[in-house]
C-alpha cells in the first residue's frame, strides 16, 4: 500500500525543485500541507500534490490562451 503522506524531499523530487521551492509553495498556501510529530516536520498528502499537480497543468493552459489571444491582438492591428 502506498504511503498517504510524503515529506517535502519527496514533493521535491517529485516536482523537480529544490526543498526550499518546495517548503515556499506549502508557505505560500499553493499546496497544502500538514506538520506532525514531535518537530513539526512537513508532510504533504499524496492527493493534494496530485491536485496541486493538475492545478497547475490548468494554469499554465489558461496562461498560454491569454498569451496567445494578446500576441493575436497585437497581429490584428498590423495587418490592416
């Protein structure tokens, strides 16, 4: 059975950053996350990073329309 939680190195590796990227979007409320035992130390559920994961999938599409409808305003006018 896979684990339910992961420690940030994991989220890390998993997501190719540093841990102190990782630590940053727990901070920053992007991905949500636990702290537990005795030295509070991070845990991330693997649901959450799956979401977090899918979020930004739909992100970065909706950035890439916005970018691509401007550069297509910007051609408009030249074209005329």
């Amino acid at each position: 059975m896979p684990p339910r939680f992961v420690p940030l190195s994991d989220v890390a590796e998993t997501l190719s950053i540093s841990a102190s990227q990782a630590y940053a979007l727990v901070r920053s409320g992007e991905l949500r996350a636990i702290k537990v035992g005795g030295r509070g130390q991070w845990r991330v559920e693997v649901a959450e990073l799956e979401d977090y994961i899918a979020r930004s999938y739909r992100e970065t599409e909706q950035l890439l329309a916005q970018e691509r409808e401007q550069e297509r305003a910007q051609e408009s006018p030249r074209s005329r």
